[in-house]
C-alpha cells in the first residue's frame, strides 16, 4: 500500500499472535473490514486464512 493511499477499516487489531488473529478471522467473518498489525513479518501459525485479499 502506498503513502498516498488512503483506507478506512472498522476494525484495527494490534498484535499478530493466537488472540489477535482469532479477533482478526471472527470480525472480518461477520463483514467488518478488519487490518492486523504487528511488528513482525509473520503471523500466528494457529490460524490460517481460507481467503486473502
């Protein structure tokens, strides 16, 4: 994503490890558009996403 895009999500979840990505899967099932942020390159390896952007 560039610098000068700009993106609107109405959820934004801190922290890429089991809770986080549990959070991240259920509200983005339900709708919401839904980011996860963290400060490494690689997500929980428990949850694994059946669609990707």
């Amino acid at each position: 994503m560039g610098a000068s895009e700009n993106t609107a999500y109405d959820v934004v979840v801190i922290g890429g490890g089991p809770a986080g990505c549990s959070t991240a899967v259920f509200t983005a099932w339900y709708g919401p558009d839904t980011l996860v942020l963290d400060r490494g390159n690689l997500l929980s390896s428990s949850v694994r996403p059946s669609r990707t952007a």
